[in-house]
C-alpha cells in the first residue's frame, strides 16, 4: 500500500483525471426541441441522479447510482462550454441492462449544432474509449430505462477544452492505476466529485491511501473546491501503516490500520499566530457553589486548556474576530468544541475578512454569489478543517 498526498500545481499537467470508476461493464421522449439558449446547469427529467454542472466541468449520475436505475424513467442535462471552447466527456460507468439496439436502457449524446449523435450506449454496445473529445461547445446527454433487471446505470463527468489537462485520460477511483506509480503526475478533477459513492483513507497531512477516490481526496485535503473542481498533482510515497479519519470540507474521510503503527507524524508547522480575540459577547459561568469562570474570547485559541469561548447564552447572532497583527495569507481554519464537561461545539458558520476592523466582507468562496456557510463540529472533541479556496488576504477573521 502506498500513501499518496495531492497538492496545488500550477504547472503543465499530463492527464484528465475524473473522479469516476472504470469498470466492465427504445427512447422515451423529454422533447427533443434544442433550448434556444443552453445552459450548463439544466437537467429534466424523473431519472436525474446526482448532478453538478457548471461552465468549465460537471459531474453527473442517473438516479439511484450505484444502486439499480428505476424503470421508466429519463434524463436529459444539456451541458455547455464557454464560447470559443469545446467539450471532453468522460465515460466513468455505463452500465444499463443490454438488449438490441440498447432499446431497454440506453445513453445517447447529441451535439445540436452539428446534428451528430453519439451512441445509444448500454452493457453490450459501450464507447470505444473512456474518454470522447468533441469539437462542440454544447452537448445533449439523454438517459432512458424501460422495464428491466440490472444495471448501475451511469456516471459521466465533463470538462471545457481550457482545462489543462485534455487530450490524455487517467480515469479511475484510485491512485492504483496511474501510469507511473513511480512518479508524480497530474490530473484534472471536475466540479461534483464530494458526493459520489467511494471512500477515502487517510487525511492532508499524513496522505491519503491509493485506494482512495482520488478527486474527493483533493476536495477533502482543500487542494480544490467541489463547486469548481481544478487542476491536482500528486506524488507516490511509501506507505504508512495507519491513515487517522478526519473530517474536513465536508466529508469524512475512513480510519485505515496495518499490521504495525506508523511512528509519530511532525505537527503542522504553518498555523498563523492570532494576535488577539474579540467576540460578540461572552459567557461567565457562575457553578453549583458560587464560583465564577470566564469563557472568554482569549480562550477561543485552538488546544488552549480549560474552558474555551462560549457567548452569552440566548446569542443569536454570536461571532469571534481574530486579529492577525498583520495581512496574512489565509488558506484555512481548523475548530473544535470545548474541552471541559460541557458539550459546546459549532455545526456550520461563515466567515468574512476585514483590512481595517471596520469594514468587513463575507467570504464567497470560487465564483460564489452567495456567503459560504462551511460545515463545522459534530461533536465536542474532534478537529475539523475547512480551506479557503480561493485564500484569504486579510488582517481580520469574524
């Protein structure tokens, strides 16, 4: 077993990497009139399963995936790409019931501006290649099921022509089947990869296992944002013989242990210094004997002993500010519940960024036009991680 550990490049990459498996593997109507102007988030129909589309790649399934697909139903998306670019389709599963001609399940593409259509795909008549480079800008995707027994159905993802890594293909769940498993490589991961089926092992300081998914490892590791997807290198590494679970981004990533512990990992040496606290109020806890305890806002400081910062009870609409002592480059936060007998933690929050203390500014995330809410605690014991993507230039965190 191998630990592999994904990072930020901003250099020339070698693959087009999905976030999908590779494995062996008569239309009911939607309407075929073209919309006059497609839109890259648009999909219809009752067969719909997870979908993320946006300009630059998207991620898609049928309902129930990996699950049986139902009969009778359909889905149409119409993906677009920005003027100019064209589409790169990457066939993750398709596996719909065979028959003759696919008529019980099928998948077929259009392009409606050349009028050419690609497929109807099902088991016994799949695409030639795991990946289709189009010279459209815009593509119908259709998926239909009559009556059957069988069938994951589909899973598919897409990037525009501008993503760095089109041309090559490195598709698959897990490190395992890269090209050179000696050497680093890169691979593009499209928006949507948080939420499909497959586990991950291992987290961003430790690594993570090669048979992790790759792309939701990158998401979980902050190296990219699911709303956007992005560009991911990634290098081999001996393995360890046990990958610690975290929680960060929004997912969970599994506990994974060998035969023999692993020695003692360094701490993370790059944690920004807070200069000082502020916060919207605070509690003063008075016990069963009269003695009062301040959870104060200078005690908010991740790993501080004792009580950390609470509000007021009855606070809706609490903050902590953080003063950096300067503008800093920020990329992340880490929170964690309170260490004493009470069982206070955070479920989600926002966060905005101030220059000067005085004007602040919600933080949106990569081309968001509503303020992020980020996913915090489940409990009062553990860490949780969340990066900014893009990083904060800031002085002040509320």
């Amino acid at each position: 077993n191998r630990g592999t550990e994904p990072r930020r490049t901003k250099t020339a990459p070698s693959y087009f990497g999905a976030c999908l498996l590779v494995t062996p593997g008569g239309f009911r109507s939607l309407g075929g009139r073209v919309p006059a102007r497609l839109s890259p988030a648009l999909s219809t129909g009752d067969g719909c399963g997870h979908t993320v589309l946006t300009a630059q790649s998207g991620t898609l399934s049928s309902r129930n995936y990996p699950g049986t697909y139902p009969n009778h139903t359909a889905c149409r998306w119409w993906l677009r790409a920005p003027p100019g670019t064209s589409l790169v389709l990457a066939f993750g599963d398709i596996d719909l019931e065979p028959s003759e001609r696919c008529a019980r399940s099928s998948l077929l593409l259009t392009d409606p501006e050349a009028g050419t259509t690609y497929g109807p795909y099902c088991r016994n008549a799949s695409p030639a290649a795991a990946l289709l480079v189009t010279n459209s800008s815009a593509m119908s995707v259709l998926f239909n099921s009559t009556s059957h027994r069988s069938g994951r159905g589909l899973l598919l993802s897409y990037a525009s022509s501008q993503h760095p890594g089109r041309g090559n293909a490195a598709l698959g769940r897990a490190w395992g089947g890269s090209p050179d498993p000696a050497a680093s490589f890169s691979v593009y991961c499209p928006a949507g990869c948080k939420d499909i089926e497959g586990d991950i092992w291992g987290n961003v300081n430790q690594g993570y296992r090669d048979t992790s998914v790759l792309c939701k490892a990158a998401v979980h590791a902050g190296v990219i944002a699911d709303e956007v997807g992005g560009q991911v290198t990634l290098s081999r590494n001996k393995g360890i013989t046990l990958y610690e679970s975290a929680f960060a981004n929004g997912l969970h990533s599994k506990r994974w242990a060998g035969p023999q512990l692993p020695p003692p990992l360094a701490a993370c040496g790059d944690a920004l210094e807070v200069a000082a606290f502020n916060a919207s109020s605070w509690w003063q806890e008075v016990d069963a004997l009269g003695q009062e305890r301040g959870w104060a806002a200078e005690r908010a400081a991740l790993g501080t002993p004792g009580p950390s910062w609470a509000a007021e009870p009855g606070t809706e609409t609490a903050w902590l500010e953080l003063d950096l002592g300067t503008r800093r480059n920020v990329t992340g936060i880490i929170t964690k519940g309170s260490s004493e007998k009470y069982d206070y933690y955070v479920t989600s929050y926002r966060v905005s960024s101030s220059r000067d203390g005085r004007n602040w500014r919600p933080y949106r995330g990569s081309g968001g036009q509503e303020d992020k809410v980020f996913e915090g605690n489940v409990d009062s014991h553990g860490e949780v991680s969340n990066a900014f993507i893009p990083p904060i230039v800031t002085r002040y965190l509320r």
